[in-house]
C-alpha cells in the first residue's frame, strides 16, 4: 500500500553536535524510512522555518521528491483573539523537572505584574483550581482549554516541543521557552529561535522569571505561520 510518514527529526541533534555521528545517524533514518511513498515534513521551507538543522539543510540526498513540506499542523490559529491575559504557564516534562519548574513559577507569581493563567499538567487535578495574587492556577487543564488560554494570552512559557513550537506559531507569539534538562532536541530548538531574536530562552537552572520574561516580551516573536495548508497538501499528493 502506498504509505507515508510524518516527521521532523530527519537529523537528530546530539550533544556536542558530532558532525560525522549526525550524519549516520541521518543515513540510518534515511534506510528505516526507505519504503514510504514520501516523509511528510510539519514545517515550512525557508526563512520562517521552525525545526532547523532538524529537517533542513541535510547532509544526504533523500531522493527526488521525497521530502514534502506540508506546512506547521496545529488545530489552533487561523482566527483573531484578543489577548487578555499577560503570560500563560504551561508546566510539563518529565520529573524531576516537572515539579521544579512547576515550583519555581509558583514562587514567582506573587511579584508579577498583569494577569497570568498556570496550567500545572496534573491529570489527576483537573479540578484543583486556586489563585496568587493576579495568577489562576489550574491543576489541569484539558486540550480545547488549553489552546484558549495559548490563544489569549501575549506571552507563552513552557518547554520547547516541537507541538508547543508549532501551536506558538500559529498565532505569532513571544515566549519564554524552558527546555527539559537533557532534551537535546528541546535545547536547540529554544537555542535556535533565541538566536533568531524570536523568543527567549533559558537552561531551569538559571530561570528569573520576572527577569525571562521581560526578555520574552522583547522579542519579536515567532513568525505566524498558516496551518490549514498540512492536509490539502497531503490530499495532493494521493494518486
């Protein structure tokens, strides 16, 4: 059957970025993939780009073809929504990291300014809901709730996924990206866009919020990206 394959790590980044590594290590995903019709990349070609070395600039010839942009996917975006909350906190990640960076935000909202929402990615404390001064802190929230709150708010700050970078986009955002401890692939992510003046990051270890995130609202932001082109494009692509 005719399949294809979606993804946007064609390069794995590794530590130290060993040149001669990256490139086997592309070689071999280049093999594992060889029986699909064509790799669809979530990204676009170009200045506006958003996975860098990740799925751009390869080192070897995946074939005529066979490397097909489709653009960012994300269910939000695409409409105008009044920013009406100041920072949006979305706690995520593996522990301990998640409880350490969840404990630090907690700790700093007290001496912020403007309205912020956390979502503390707790499933089991979907109805916890408490506030800290001019923060709303929610045990959990839930996938539509949480594209709201990302919608509405003028600066995000959360860890550096490759979703969380594709929902950011959608509406053109500043943030404030915190990358798991030992997530390469997060870590150059949030080092790549700093680089480019869009965001700001950090290492946790070294996070000031109040400081982080004027530096976020400094920035100029992601570039807002369409994301209803993904699945006409796909759709072309069927014989």
């Amino acid at each position: 059957m005719p399949s294809y394959c979606l993804f946007h790590s064609l390069r794995q980044i590794i530590p130290g970025r060993p040149a001669w590594l990256e490139r086997a290590v592309e070689r071999a995903q280049r093999h594992l993939l060889k029986g699909y019709r064509a790799i669809l990349v979530p990204d676009v070609d170009g200045a506006d780009s958003l996975a860098g070395d990740l799925a751009h600039d390869l080192e070897l010839d995946w074939g005529p073809g066979r490397l097909v942009y489709l653009g960012p996917l994300s269910e939000l975006g695409g409409e105008s929504v009044r920013e009406d909350i100041d920072y949006f906190f979305s706690i995520s990640g593996v522990e301990p990291h998640h409880t350490m960076l969840a404990q630090r935000v907690l700790a700093a909202l007290p001496s912020l300014h403007g309205r912020s929402v956390v979502a503390l990615g707790r499933p089991g404390a979907a109805g916890d809901v408490r506030r800290i001064g001019d923060a709303t802190i929610h045990g959990y929230l839930d996938r539509r709730t949480q594209g709201e709150m990302l919608a509405r708010a003028r600066v995000i700050v959360g860890r550096s996924g490759y979703t969380t970078l594709m929902e950011c986009a959608a509406f053109g955002k500043r943030a404030l990206f915190v990358p798991t401890p030992g997530q390469s692939e997060q870590e150059y992510l949030a080092k790549l866009h700093c680089e480019r003046g869009r965001v700001f990051s950090t290492v946790q270890s070294a996070l000031d919020i109040a400081r982080d995130l004027q530096r976020a609202d400094a920035a100029r932001g992601l570039p807002r990206l369409r994301v209803d082109t993904a699945v006409p494009r796909f759709l072309a692509l069927l014989p």
